[in-house]
C-alpha cells in the first residue's frame, strides 16, 4: 500500500515525475503506518483483474503517538476544535486512486469507508492533510473540511491541514453509505 500510495501521489500531481527521494518517501510511510497499526484500518479497492485501484486509512488516535497533522504541520489537535466536547479523535490519510481511475462512487466509497467511526459519535472529530485539489472535490461532494493551517509541499503536491466534525460529514456519508457493501470493501486492521 505504501508504495502505491507514493507512487499514485506522484502520478497524479507531479505527472509521473518521481522525486529523488523517491523510495525514502515509500519507506518513511511504510515506517510511518506500520507504527500506526494497531489503531488503524486500511481500506483498499480491486478491481476485476486483482490491481489495487483505491486505499485509505483511518486511525483512532490514542493520545500517545504523535499524529501527522502534529508532526507534519505542528497543529496540536486539540487547540483545532473550537472548544467543543470531544469524543474520540480520528485521523484519515493514505488516500490513493489509480491515476486514470475515472469512478466518482470510488472516491466516494473510499470516503465512505473512512469517515464511518467518525459518524459513529456527534463528537468526534478527524483530521487530514488533503491535497488542495481534492479539497474543493470533496467540499462541492458536500464534505464539510475546516483548513486548521498553512499549505506544505507534499508528495508532489499542495497539501492543506483540515479538521472535519461530525456535522460535517454525516450528510455525506448517509447520502452514500448505500453504496458499500461488506464483501467490496476490504478493510485491514490489526
């Protein structure tokens, strides 16, 4: 997954350029994710010929391991919820789509998949750092993201650092949950 996740970044927002640190970025999220394990889920999507075309992650943050967002951007989590009462914390990241994929239901499945716990609790809350373009996809899809920081260069793109609630994800994910069913989606968890 980590190597597709690197690669189909690049794909995508660098056309095709590999950086020089191309394998250290592979191994740095495989190190990364593996350290993330035990709280984490990984969804990933096939097609019919077995190829990997879609992943993502969502992780329940035990309040111990530093999160991305923490590390990446130097945002403590909790100064981003507004003095809300919080439930649990969640982050989501390793979202990956075949470069020539063209599914709007993928992408929204994929969401789908790791926005879940989130909607589990009207108090919980997720964090990601989402590549800008993506950012306005998934406001006009109707996903409600809050930019909690300055953009970075990331895996050959603009990365932006959001905090998304509840109440700005369970429209979505009630709009579209129909559209996962249990043997299509195959999540990892420890």
């Amino acid at each position: 997954m980590s190597k597709f996740v690197v690669t189909e970044n690049f794909n995508h927002h660098a056309n095709e350029v590999f950086s020089d640190n191309y394998q250290n970025d592979i191994d740095s999220v495989y190190k990364e994710e593996m350290g993330f394990l035990e709280n984490s889920k990984i969804f990933i999507f096939k097609n019919d010929l077995d190829d990997l075309i879609g992943t993502i992650r969502v992780l329940k943050w035990d309040f111990v391991n530093p999160l991305p967002i923490q590390k990446m951007f130097g945002i403590n989590p909790f100064v981003c919820t507004d003095g809300n009462p919080i439930n649990e914390i969640w982050h989501i990241g390793r979202f990956a789509i075949k470069k020539g994929v063209r599914d709007i239901n993928l992408l929204k499945k994929l969401l789908v998949c790791a926005i879940a716990p989130i909607c589990g609790h009207k108090d919980n809350i997720a964090f990601a750092e989402i590549d800008a373009k993506l950012l306005r996809v998934l406001q006009l899809m109707g996903i409600k993201a809050k930019i909690v920081g300055k953009s970075i260069e990331y895996l050959g793109s603009e990365t932006i650092p959001v905090s998304m609630s509840y109440h700005g994800l369970i429209d979505f994910y009630n709009e579209n949950k129909n559209l996962v069913s249990s043997k299509e989606a195959f999540g990892l968890s420890a």
